[in-house]
C-alpha cells in the first residue's frame, strides 16, 4: 500500500514537470514564428545538393515535370489545415524547386568539351583574358575560332592554355594562333576530393591545355561576337590597369593591389601566396565578401557623410537613400573592374541586397536579408552549393548577423569626460573585434578542414592585425587609385594602399614562419561537412537557447571518425605515384602532378616528400621508372612511358619485384607476375585511384565511380 502511494505520488510530480516542459518547448517553438522563412534558401539549397550528389544525370524531361509539382506545392499551402502544414509545403517546394532549378543550369550551360588523349592542335582564337597563373606557368583564357580539323559542334566555348614561364602574354582582345595539347578539364586529384571539372563545366570551359609554342597574334577572320567583345574590351582596360599599378608599385607590392583590385593574379610573388596561405590571409588575394562589404561601405559611409555636410542638400534628399545609390552603383562598378569572378558575383548579389533593403526601408543587415541573398544567388548559380567559397562566405555571414543580433547594446552615459569615452568606445570595438574574428573562424573552420585540410594556427591574430590595416588603408587606397589612375591622379593615394600591403605582408610572414603555423587535418566522411553545416545554420538560425543544441552537429568536423589513409595514390593519367609511409606521402616523380599529389596529402593528413633524395632512399629510378627498392614502404612500380619504350628487360625487371605495377601506357604484360597491373585503360575509365592492400591482395576506390556519369565528369560526352 505504501509502495503505491509513493509510485502515485512520484506520477502526481512528473506531471506537472512534463507539462511544465511542453509548455517550454512551446514556447520556444512560437518564438520561431517569424523565423521559418529563414530556412527556405536552406531548403532550396539541400534540392541543388540533391542534384549534384546523384552518380547518374536525370533527363531533362524530370525537372520541368517538377516545376508544376512546385506550383502545386504552393498552392496547397492556401487550405494547409495548420500552420506547421504550411511550413512543411512551402519548404518542400524549395527543395523539389532547387533540384530542378540546378538541372536546368546545368542544362543551360552544357557546352562541347575536349576528349581525352588527343593529338596537339593548332588553336586559332580571341584572348578573352589573362587567367590566374598555375605551377606550370601563365595561363590565358581564350574563345578559340578554329581547333586544327575539329568541326564547329565539338569546339569548346572556352578554353584555358598555360604558356611556358617567361613566355611573352598577349593582350586580351587579341586574336593568336598557338600549337597546344589540349584535354578536357582535370578529374577530380583524388576520389572524392573537390571537382574542378564542374567548376569548368558551368564557366563554359570545355578544355584546358598547354602551349608548346608560344602565341603568335594574327589577322582575324571576321570580328568577335558583340558580347564577346564588350567583354574583351573590358578585360582589356582591366589588364592596363593592372600593368599601370604593377608599374607604380612594383612587383613586391603592386601584385597584390593588382589582384586585389582587378583580380587579376599574374604578378603576385609564389612566396607571397604561400605566406599568405600559412596565415590564414589567403582569403584578401580573391574578391569576395570582404572587398565588397569594404568597398561598398566605405562609398556609402562617405557619400552619407558628404550629404549631411551638405545642409542644402540633406534638408532636401534623403542623405542614407542617396548613400544606398552610390553604395550600389559602387559595388556594381567593382564587380566589373574585378572580371566578376564567381567570388565577387555572389558578394555583389549580396552587397546589393542589403543597399535595396535600405532603399525600401528595411534593416540592411538582417539574418532576412541574408536569406534573400542566399536564395538570389542560388537561383542564379545553383552550382555554388557546392563550393567552398559560397559555404563559407554564407556560413560565416549567417553566424556574424547572429552575434549582432546578441550583442549586448553599451548604455550610453551623458556628459561623460572624451577620455573615458574614448576608452570605453576603444574596449567595445576591440571587444567587437575579436569576437567577429573569433565567431568568423568558427564559422568557417568546418569548410576550412574539409576542403583545404589547413588551419592557421596564428591566423585569428594575423586577420585581427590586418583587419584595421585593409579596412581603413588598403582597400580604400586601392579604390580612389584605381579610380584616378586614368586621370593620372592615382599616385598618392596607391602608395597608401602599397604601403598598407607591404605592411600585412609582413604580418602574414610573421605569422608563417612562426611555430606550429600550420596544421594539417584528414578531411572526413562525405556525410560530416552537411551535419557541420546545418548544425551551424541552427545555431544561427534558431531563438532561444534550443540554438545550442546544434553545437554538436556543427563540430562533427573534429570528432567524426577519419578512415584509414590509403597505402598507394594514382594521378588520374599514371604520371604519378605516391606511397604513404607511416605519416608522410613519398612522390615518385615529385616534379609532376605536384599540385594534385599535395591535395591528396593533405586530404589524408599526410606529409608530401617532394625531394629526389627521399624518394631514391626508398625505391630505384631512372627518367621513365621506378622499382621498390629494399626500404620500399609498398612494393609498388611504376612506368611513365607513353610513347617511347623502356630499355631491354626493364619492364620485366618491374614485374618481378613488386606487388602492383602502374603502367602509363596500355601494355600488359603476360608474364607480370604483380597481384595487380594498372594501364592506361584503367585510368581513362576511372580516373585517380587510391588504394589499400589487403590479405587478398588490393582494394581500390575510383575517383570515377564516386563521380557517377555526369555531363562535367571525365570521359562523359555531353554532346
């Protein structure tokens, strides 16, 4: 009897506890009830993903079918019995409208692309611009004319062709004629490692290739199409006020006010890069958010400020309005002078929303406005969703707009003496500083590790030494120089943007060189960036304390499990090998496919050995192959001749000492005694490789097969 009076007891106790917390989590949700609307670019932006996760392309045929179940879906929404029902309709319209929103894109832009393993050609064709150089050498961005006997539906739209280093750069705008090889854009380096032949399947990049002869400038045939020439045109001032800068600053220092200000990334010192990279300050070299929100606010704050000098005119215009305007026009301005790269676009899209917000009335910075943003440029680039410049610009925004929106408002004090105001206006925008800093790495981090495999240990205060010096000196300075350098007037005010850029290089060499700079991290599981990232959007995108909640899905990046690294790596045409021992990625050939060998280190947290010395401690090579030696990690061969055969006995000598033989070309030998022979068929069907041995010999994982048969994928005709 007792026993169940305190059983009756402890249930009259629980309930009003359990009511007590559904009444909490009521409340919580009501809070939400302006809110939901925030989640519809996220909605949006899960159908876009959708679509470029598929290993197959749908017809074309599914995403108009889907349009009208988009209308349905809405117009459902006009007798939803309940407003969570309303919720739900109108998120699941997004989703369904962003997967067919980015199968038309990709409809849209489908373009001829270069088969693989064809003969060099002779390229007749427009300079449209000078592209940003890569580690073999310059690059131009051409509209090829005529490619040697290729019929016009087979000649891409735009190509892209590294010169040799030193070679002379013709002027965009010009019509050349080079000899090149030509291939379709690169594969992915490794399997599932970013794909940058997607990248150049939406910018109408339909081929890459490198110049054996440097370009010789022609007579054209007949005059460029309008747009491509406007655009030529453009490119063509762009390029002479790079050179004019360059030419006022010199090399050390114009190079990146250069980029910075045209984009253009021709004359930037490699030593440079790399500092900046270590430091966590990469992030200045590409117009992006920064430069834009700098840009457009430094405009409006002056223009805003001139009016209200002004009595006359500010009794008689709306001086913020009017600030908006110019701000606008600013922004539009600089998104033309930097080439508009994908970067800048989706800054100005951004930018621009807030100015017009202005112009409406509304708050210009709002987690509202960003959404706005958000979906503007989903619905005009689809395919940024699965970039990490779009990831972290949003992801970082969304987080900053958070904290603004907690942010304890100062009490201001009346009469108070200027130095304890200066003081106290000092600690609250260090304060501010450091916590926009802080939260902004936070928020990136995730993307940070999963695409780039980098954390700058020094970066958070090497960006809060230079924030000051680029919002208040460089960007500025760069602005009103590259505005008054066709006046001639440019001089003064670019040695204030030089002299701030010497200054931050500098600080991104301090930070470089210090102690533990870097730190190397394995990317993990394909899953974990969209927990990370949706985690973050909570956070940001709920009320109330429920927000942290989403911690432990934003951090999956750190405690996710990494699997084990492979013991081999394949460059997807064989031309090189790398052989993990223990920690660090021994290069067989570690002046080819650097770039690409490096990615995949870094991808699995390795350390690349890229000297002659380490690589010969381990195996025995001559110019054209490589054979285990008795330190070998992996009993692993490799030969690289593609046309010219290997001296007498060579071949067999590969076989008969190892456990897996990577031929470049397409010969097998029946006598191999190797468990598993890799040739050029291979890799033409599956791209980079990575491999793991196994009691029964390899396990192999394709960079093709994580791919799927897509129009941008290697090998896939489109036509």
């Amino acid at each position: 009897m007792d026993a169940l009076g305190t059983a009756a007891a402890d249930s009259a106790g629980r309930e009003p506890a359990l009511a007590s917390a559904r009444a909490w989590l009521g409340a919580q949700a009501w809070a939400q009830a302006d809110r939901w609307t925030l989640w519809t670019p996220v909605a949006f932006g899960g159908g876009c993903a959708l679509y470029f996760t598929l290993l197959r392309e749908p017809q074309a045929w599914v995403a108009w079918a889907l349009l009208p179940v988009v209308l349905g879906l809405l117009v459902a929404t006009r007798w939803s019995p309940a407003r969570l029902v309303t919720i739900a309709l109108v998120l699941g319209a997004c989703f369904v409208g962003g997967f067919s929103t980015a199968k038309l894109r990709a409809e849209a832009v489908k373009a001829p692309v270069a088969r693989a393993g064809g003969q060099p050609q002779w390229v007749e064709a427009w300079v449209v611009d000078i592209a940003s150089p890569g580690q073999g050498g310059p690059r131009l961005l051409l509209a090829p004319v005529r490619i040697g006997d290729w019929p016009a539906r087979t000649t891409p739209i735009r190509m892209r062709v590294t010169l040799r280093p030193g070679t002379p750069l013709p002027r965009p705008g010009e019509a050349v004629r080079l000899f090149a090889i030509l291939n379709p854009p690169p594969p992915p380096a490794s399997p599932g490692a970013y794909d940058f032949a997607r990248d150049a399947y939406f910018r109408s990049v339909g081929a890459v290739g490198l110049a054996l002869r440097p370009p010789v400038a022609v007579e054209a045939e007949a005059p460029a199409p309008w747009r491509l020439g406007l655009t030529m045109r453009i490119n063509a001032v762009r390029w002479s006020l790079t050179e004019k800068i360059v030419a006022a600053l010199g090399a050390e220092t114009g190079g990146l006010a250069a980029a910075m200000t045209t984009g253009h990334e021709a004359f930037i010192p490699h030593e440079q890069v790399e500092n900046l990279r270590d430091s966590g300050l990469a992030h200045i070299v590409s117009i992006s958010g920064l430069h834009m929100a700098i840009v457009g606010g430094f405009v409006f704050a002056a223009v805003r400020l001139l009016v209200a000098a002004w009595p006359w005119l500010a009794l008689r215009a709306p001086g913020k309005k009017v600030a908006a305007c110019v701000g606008l026009a600013a922004v539009g301005g600089y998104l033309v002078l930097s080439g508009a790269p994908p970067p800048a676009e989706r800054a100005a899209i951004t930018a621009a929303v807030a100015f017009l917000a202005v112009l409406a009335d509304r708050q210009a910075i709002s987690l509202h406005a960003l959404a706005l943003a958000a979906m503007a440029v989903l619905l005009l680039q689809p395919e940024a969703i699965t970039g990490p410049g779009f990831q972290m610009s949003f992801a970082a925004t969304a987080a900053l707009v958070a904290l603004a929106e907690i942010w304890p408002r100062p009490v201001r004090e009346i009469d108070v003496p200027w130095p304890i105001r200066w003081t106290q206006t000092a600690a609250t925008w260090t304060a501010a500083s450091l916590a926009v800093s802080f939260v902004a790495g936070l928020a990136t981090g995730p993307f940070a590790i999963q695409h780039f495999n980098r954390v700058a240990t020094w970066g958070l205060f090497a960006n809060l030494a230079v924030a000051p010096i680029s919002s208040f000196l460089m960007m500025p300075g760069l602005a009103l120089g590259a505005t008054l350098t066709p006046f001639g007037l440019g001089q003064a005010p670019l040695e204030v943007a030089g002299w701030s850029i010497a200054l931050m290089n500098r600080v991104a060499e301090i930070a470089a060189s210090a102690p533990l700079a870097q730190a190397v991290i394995p990317s993990a599981p394909g899953w974990v960036l969209p927990v990370s990232f949706l985690g973050l959007l909570f956070v940001c995108l709920w009320a109330g304390p429920l927000r942290w909640t989403g911690l432990l899905a934003a951090t999956a990046i750190l405690w996710a499990p990494r699997p084990s690294p492979p013991d081999v790596w394949v460059a997807a045409d064989g031309a090189a090998v790398a052989v993990r021992d223990g920690r660090e990625a021994v290069l067989m050939r570690p002046d080819v496919k650097l770039f690409g060998a490096e990615l995949w280190a870094r991808r699995r947290g390795l350390t690349p050995l890229v000297s002659d010395a380490e690589r010969d401690a381990r195996f025995t090579c001559d110019q054209w192959s490589c054979a285990p030696g008795a330190d070998a990690p992996v009993r692993v061969a490799a030969a690289w001749n593609l046309r010219r055969p290997l001296k007498a006995g060579r071949l067999e000598e590969l076989c008969a000492g190892a456990d897996l033989v990577v031929l470049r070309n397409d010969v097998r030998p029946e006598s191999c005694g190797a468990r598993l022979v890799l040739t050029e068929r291979d890799f033409l069907a599956g791209g980079s490789v990575e491999l793991w041995r196994t009691g029964q010999g390899w396990r192999a994982a394709w960079a093709q097969a994580y791919r799927g048969r897509r129009p941008w994928t290697w090998g896939y005709d489109p036509r």
